[in-house]
C-alpha cells in the first residue's frame, strides 16, 4: 500500500509573514531550528501536537497551514 499524497505547508511564508525567525519559531515550539528547517523544506512531516504549537504560534488554523498534495 503507497501514500500518493504528499504534505505541504505555509509554515515559512506565514513565518516570514509575521517576522519570526527559524530559530524564534523553534524555541516557542520547543524544538531545534532544525526541525523548522526541515520542516520547511518539506523534508519532515510533524507530529500532530507540534503541527498544532506550530498554528498557535503563527496565529493560523491547522488547514491554512498544512495540507495533502
């Protein structure tokens, strides 16, 4: 069984948006700068809690953020 969808997200351009930094995002998370990094890139996909910290943190829902391509 293969997964055809792909997830993509916002997360840098909301980020960016808000004036915040990798790092800045990172710490209100509770994560390395790493993490947003990849993240960004879309090289990780996040758990659903941090997906979450993510949203709160940028002041967006969970779908204007993340979605399935």
């Amino acid at each position: 069984m293969t997964d055809a969808h792909t997830l993509k997200n916002a997360v840098a351009a909301r980020r960016e948006e808000r004036g915040l930094t990798q790092l800045a995002l990172a710490e209100e998370c509770g994560v390395r700068r790493e993490t947003i990094v990849n993240l960004e890139r879309g090289r990780y996909n996040p758990s659903l809690k941090l997906a979450l910290k993510i949203c709160a943190a940028l002041g967006a829902r969970a779908e204007e953020l993340f979605w399935l391509e």
